[in-house]
C-alpha cells in the first residue's frame, strides 16, 4: 500500500492569503527570498529569462581581491536593482568582505522598501 505525502515546502509569504486583490507582495521576508533567488540564479539559467540572475557564479573560481570583490559587490547591486523594483539599495551602505583563507564572502544589503520607507537588510556568508 502507497501512502500518499504531503510535500511542505518553506515560503517566504502566507500563500492562505488572497495575494490577488493586494497585488503586489511588499513583506520584507519575501523580498529576502527575491535576493536569495536573484544571487542564486545563473544567467542563462531561466529558460524563457536567460538575463535573469547575477554575476555571483562567475566568481566562483577566482582568486578574489580587493579590486574584484568591489567589482562583484557592484554586479551584484546591478542585479539586484535590475530585477527587484520593490526596494532602493543604499549603495554606500552595502559591503562585501573577502575572507579568502576560508574561501567564503560575507554579503551585506542594505536596502529600503520603497511602498512603506522601511530600511532593511540581506545578511549572507557565502562558500565558495
């Protein structure tokens, strides 16, 4: 006998809520999530959306510098304004630290949303 299993799959947003008559969703865990898929994503990788992602993957084998991370800190900024309309980075608010012995960055995001003027922040270490 074959039981059947409900798959749970973690969202960012309630999707019991009526996302149709609010339009579009402005929650900040839901905008975190958008940065997560934006700097997860490959070009290419969408198939009907091969601009779609960030710059992040190139980098995965070179040997990071101050010179190349500042240039990786800007992609990512570009990328993210390019796809999420939702939020205004503050550009001279944002780092990337380097820890090459341990071959990660850390990525920090400062942004505001702009429907309520809230100020934010995307936090991730990255492995590489």
């Amino acid at each position: 006998m074959i039981k059947n299993k409900i798959l749970k799959t973690n969202f960012a947003y309630d999707l019991s809520k009526n996302i149709l008559s609010k339009g579009e969703i402005w929650d900040n865990d839901v905008i975190k999530q958008s940065i997560e898929m934006i700097l997860g994503t490959y070009f290419g990788e969408r198939l009907f959306n091969p601009n779609f992602g960030s710059e992040l993957s190139f980098y995965l084998f070179e040997n990071l510098t101050e010179n190349n991370g500042e240039r990786l800190l800007n992609s990512i900024i570009n990328s993210i304004k390019t796809w999420e309309d939702r939020i205004e980075i503050l550009e001279n608010q944002c780092k990337l630290i380097l820890y090459p012995n341990q071959n990660s960055i850390s990525l920090t995001l400062i942004y505001k949303i702009k429907k309520n003027n809230t100020i934010s922040k995307f936090e991730k270490r990255i492995i590489f």
